[in-house]
C-alpha cells in the first residue's frame, strides 16, 4: 500500500507537530496533498478511471476547504504550511 502507517506518522510529526497530533490543519492538508499527488501521477496513466477522479476531485476540495479555514484563522500559519508543501495559491 502507498500510504502505511508509518508514512502517516512521518507526515504527522514533520508538519503536525508530533505524531499523535493527527487531526491539526496542517497534518490534515499535507496527508490529503500526498494522496492527491499519488491520485494525480496514477490519473496519468489511467485517463479512464472515473471513480479515481471523482476522488481526487473530493480531496482537492477538502485541501482547499482546509486552507481557507487555516487562511481566515492563522495567515502566517497558513503561508507556511504552503510554502512547506510548495502548493500554489
């Protein structure tokens, strides 16, 4: 699988703060920008696959939905969670 536990933990304790914080804005919108960018290299190769993009459509709008919270809330946390993750925006 692509996304084990113990990458999880990794993503949780670089942008999370520790790895038991796994539910903080920044820990959440770098888990969904891994899978979204393991979605988007598997959407090259499979343009059919409805289901996948359908998918990766809802990811992509629960980031952004994220990052607007994180945005109204904390700018400068918000500025660095982007350029941590080099998203555009």
């Amino acid at each position: 699988m692509y996304l084990d536990s113990a990458k999880k933990a990794e993503l949780f304790e670089q942008f999370g703060g520790g790895a038991a914080n796994t539910g903080s804005a920044e820990s959440q919108i770098a888990l969904f920008s891994f899978r979204i960018a393991h979605l988007t290299e598997h959407m090259k190769q499979n343009r059919k696959d409805h289901s996948t993009e359908r998918a990766l459509t809802g990811l992509v709008g629960k980031r952004r939905a994220l990052l607007n919270y994180l945005k109204k809330r904390d700018i400068n946390r918000y500025r660095a969670i982007v350029k941590a993750l080099g998203l555009r925006k």
